[in-house]
C-alpha cells in the first residue's frame, strides 16, 4: 500500500505465545478472552510483525522480530515457532534480502522487537542488516543498557550491543519531525521510556506504527493495556490522544502483535474509538 511516497508492506517474522492475563493487565478474561481465545496454559497467539517502507532511495525496516538466537529453554516458554526461516526467507516476497535494508527504526529494545537486530555467525553476533544504520531512542538505549529489575528480562544485550560496537548505532533524543521526508516520529513512553512510531504521511491517509501502544486491534479500549507497561495512566492519556488523531486525520494502525489483523482504519463510536475497515498491508 502506498502512503505519499513510499511502499508500505508488513513482514511476517514470529508467531509466538504470551500469557492472556499478561497482555491485558486488570482487564477480566472473560472478556479479553472473547476477543483472543487462550489455550489450556492461558496463553494467547501473538506475532512479531514488522513493516517495510521503500521510497525516496530507502529501504526502512521498523522492528526486527524475535531473531535466531534464543536458546530452546526461552523458545519453548514463549510458543516460538520461528519455522527456521532466515531473514532473506522473510524478506524475499517483498523482492529484498538482508543487504538491501538502508535503515532500521527499532520501535523499543524488547527481545520480541529487537531480536532480529543482530545474528549469530561463525560464533560472534554482529548486525544482521550490514548496509543499515538503526535508529533508536536514547532514553530507551539507557533503560536497556541498565534496566530496571522489572525490565531485566525483556532486554538481552545481544540484540542491541553488537549495533554499538559495530558503529552502526544512531540515537535519538525526542520526537522527529520529517526524519526522512513525509516519515514523522512520535515517540510515547506508557509502555516504556522512548518508544518511537513511525507515521508515514500521505495526502489522504497516513500510517501509524503502534509497536506497544496498541499491540493488537483488541487493545483500542483506552483501558485495555498490557500488564507490561511500565506507567499504564500515561499509556491511557497517550493512546487517547493519538487514536483522537487516527479518527481526524484519517490515519490506518498498523498492529504489530496481532493475530490475524495486520492493520486497520478507526472509527468514532459514541465515546468509543473501534476498528473501521482492515486494511491489507
């Protein structure tokens, strides 16, 4: 799908298993349950889903998946089912490998966004894009680099670390008007410090990254949030905010976590902000 001037497709890279309870904090289950059924051990079904932006004389990647090199213990507590496909594999329906990725927009460092950052070859783990600089929040580098006890498990430093020693590391510091050309970043920390989404500006329609804001099409209640989130009132006042903006300007969301809906427009419901119309991406 076309936004201004720039390709926009989602590339399937993990599907994998969180607990229900988990994603949806003090949200009873009888009723996120009706929206995303949980197996016999609670878990619900979850992707890592990443977007390719081309246009412009760039290839972006935003968000990188789980990556190849979590041992079978962490792979089996999660569900991972990476089907041992490579990167190349991933990329190959959109006509691209590994090498043709210009940048990265690492959304935040959690292993489920971040993991596919790096690879492991010939014993060391270096970038898994060699002709990308990634971009990253320098508030979310700092809490991954000296996380929280809270946060320790969600970052492993061989997803982000080889970036810096391989000088391929690019920090931001706050939000991005036209970081490339028509691509703004909005950057939310309800979830977690430094969260950045990129919005692709069209004429018409633009399109939103959610990453963790909204990780799936069941999270558009305001109320409706992870137990993950670092500040949930925070994440509550930024979700309003910007799905206010979703309705107005005509914006598609693009889900990153989603079983099944990779996208979709919103709608004003009474005082309620629902899913409008999926959208193919």
């Amino acid at each position: 799908m076309r936004f201004g001037d720039y390709d926009c497709s989602t590339v399937l890279m993990d599907r994998f298993l969180l607990d229900g309870g988990a994603m949806f904090g003090v949200v009873p289950k009888n009723l996120w349950g009706k929206a995303i059924p949980a197996d016999p051990e609670n878990r619900i079904p979850m992707t890592s889903r990443s977007l390719v932006i081309s246009g412009n004389g760039r290839v972006i990647l935003v968000d990188t998946g789980i990556g190849d090199k979590l041992p079978d213990k962490f792979k089996e507590i999660y569900g991972i089912d990476t089907s041992s496909h490579s990167m190349d594999e991933r990329l190959a329906p959109l006509n691209l490998s590994a090498h043709d990725i210009t940048d990265v927009i690492l959304t935040h460092l959690h292993f489920d966004h971040a993991g596919g950052s790096t690879t492991l070859a010939g014993g060391n783990v270096r970038p898994a894009f060699p002709n990308a600089t990634y971009h990253v929040q320098k508030t979310q580098w700092e809490l991954a680099c000296h996380p929280s006890l809270r946060d320790r498990s969600s970052y492993i430093p061989d997803n982000f670390l080889p970036l810096l020693e391989h000088n391929v590391l690019h920090l931001l510091d706050g939000p991005v008007d036209d970081f490339f050309e028509d691509i703004h970043l909005i950057v939310t920390n309800g979830h977690t410090p430094g969260q950045q989404h990129p919005l692709i500006a069209g004429q018409d329609r633009s399109l939103f990254f959610c990453a963790d804001l909204i990780p799936t099409s069941a999270h558009l209640p305001i109320a409706w949030h992870m137990a993950y989130d670092n500040h949930p009132i925070d994440i509550m006042d930024e979700k309003a905010a910007l799905l206010s903006c979703a309705v107005d300007e005509n914006w598609i969301l693009c889900f990153e976590h989603d079983p099944l809906t990779a996208a979709a427009s919103v709608r004003k419901d009474g005082q309620k902000i629902v899913m409008d119309q999926v959208v193919p991406l």
